[in-house]
C-alpha cells in the first residue's frame, strides 16, 4: 500500500515537472540558444539566451519590450553577454567579462545595457546602479521577418538582434 502511494506521488511529481518544462530548458516556450564567435581581434564573445516568438503579436503592445520598459532582452534568464577580452563599443570600453544585456526600444534606437548583475530571472531585479556600460545601438528593418528572436556574432564585431521586423545591431572592437 505505501509502495502503491509512493509509486503514485512519483508519477504525479514527474508530471508536474514535465508540464512546468522540468529541467529540460529546450521544452520551454521560449527555448535556450548560444551565440559564440571568435572576433578576428581575438575576443571571443558569447550570447546565452532564450528564443521568444512572435506568434502573430505584436512587439511592444502583446510582448515585450515595451516602451520605456528596461527589458531582459530575451525569455526566461536574463541573456548573458560574454567577452574574453576587453571590448572598444564607439568611445567607450567593456572590461572582459560575463554581464546581464538589457535593452530599452525606441522608434529609431534601441539603448543596449550592459548589467554586472548577469544571474537573475527577467529583470525583476535589474538595477540602473549595477550598469557596467550602456549604448545606443541602430534600428532598421528586419528582412525577412524573425519568427524567433537571434542574435548573430561576425567575426569583424557587429553584433545583430533579429526579431519580428526589427533588426538591432552595434559594433564592437
């Protein structure tokens, strides 16, 4: 009888947990993705992050970012950027190192935000005070449309955000 209540306590838990995603992260909505690319500087730079789709919403009104809203640039964990070395972005310099990258969307702009908090769910607990960097990255039109949100890492340094029709990119050195 307590081998039976046991037995079912186990496969109602491995339900819930199977449900809920479990620990497999690719069963998540929003699966796990990993950018990584070694610049021709040497630097080899990293983007762990989880891929939202569009599903016929609309960016910015249905799903984040929204305006003015400082935004996890991603699903689930906050995205982490990852440098090896140290990175020239315009006139200012990135130390080497792992952070949270945050965003803010503008119509023509997006503000790119480079966080020393990287180990925290969302933004929930983003701190203006923990930025180790932010700049201001170019918006365009994304061809084709980005079904599911990447990033793309060139060897030459440009770093590139597709999702729906935007596309979000800036150079690093």
């Amino acid at each position: 009888m307590v081998t039976l209540a046991l037995l079912a306590g186990s496969v109602a838990f491995s339900f819930t947990a199977t449900a809920q995603g479990g620990t497999d992260k690719s069963k998540r909505p929003s699966p796990p993705a990993l950018v990584k690319e070694t610049l021709n500087n040497g630097a080899v730079i990293s983007i762990d992050y989880s891929q939202p789709s569009v599903k016929g919403r609309t960016i910015g009104q249905d799903l984040e970012p929204k305006a003015g809203e400082v935004w996890r640039t991603g699903a689930n964990e906050a995205t982490v950027f990852e440098t090896s070395k140290d990175l020239k972005i315009g006139d200012k310099t990135l130390p080497a190192g792992k952070y949270g990258l945050f965003s803010l969307s503008g119509d023509k702009n997006w503000t790119i935000i480079f966080n020393k908090t990287w180990k925290q769910w969302g933004a929930f607990n983003y701190k203006e005070a923990d930025d180790a960097l932010r700049i201001t990255a170019t918006k365009s039109k994304a061809e084709p449309f980005a079904e599911k949100m990447t990033f793309t890492i060139d060897k030459n340094g440009t770093i590139t955000l597709l999702w729906g029709d935007n596309k979000i990119s800036f150079t690093v050195q």
